[in-house]
C-alpha cells in the first residue's frame, strides 16, 4: 500500500480531484505525472507513459489537449484504489 503521508499538498490535490463526483474534465496531464512520477516508476515516451506502483502497471496515453478523458480518469481511480490511495486514505493518513 502507498502511504498517503509522502504526499505533497498538489499530489493530494490531484487525488482529490481524481476522485471528484461528477467526473473533472480538467485535470492536467502535467498533474498525473507528477503523482505517479512520485509514486513509482514511469517511463514516458512522446505520446503515452507507463507507471508502475506497487506490482499494479497503467499505461496512458498523453491526451491531445493536456487534460485526462473520462476513462483515462477511471483507469487512474482503479489503479490508485488497488494501491490503496484514496481521498479516505488521505484523510485518515
């Protein structure tokens, strides 16, 4: 599990959004990165990058106009929810 405590204050704020209801159509790609760069190993080529968190892989594609699409934010939510990071886990981290 990932502990939510070596989060900065803009990494948890891009967690919170990731998992805002109704979906947010603006979280910046530069954003994500920077989680997951925080939280595991990436490795970025010039249109998608892979991430590696505790034994869970994603690969994303860089979106065309530098915000996530619906799904690339659902794919995201699973991932962070299989690491055990969630807004909860922030809260009681």
């Amino acid at each position: 599990m990932v502990d939510a405590s070596t989060l900065d204050s803009h990494h948890k704020a891009t967690v919170e959004h990731l998992f805002r209801h109704p979906t947010s159509h603006n979280i910046e790609w530069h954003d994500v990165t920077s989680l997951l760069g925080h939280l595991g190993e990436t490795t970025e080529d010039h249109d998608k990058l892979k991430v590696s968190v505790e034994g869970e892989t994603l690969v994303l594609h860089r979106p065309r106009h530098g915000t996530l699409d619906t799904q690339q934010v659902v794919d995201l939510r699973h991932l962070l929810e299989r690491v055990g990071l969630t807004p909860d886990a922030i809260a009681n981290g």
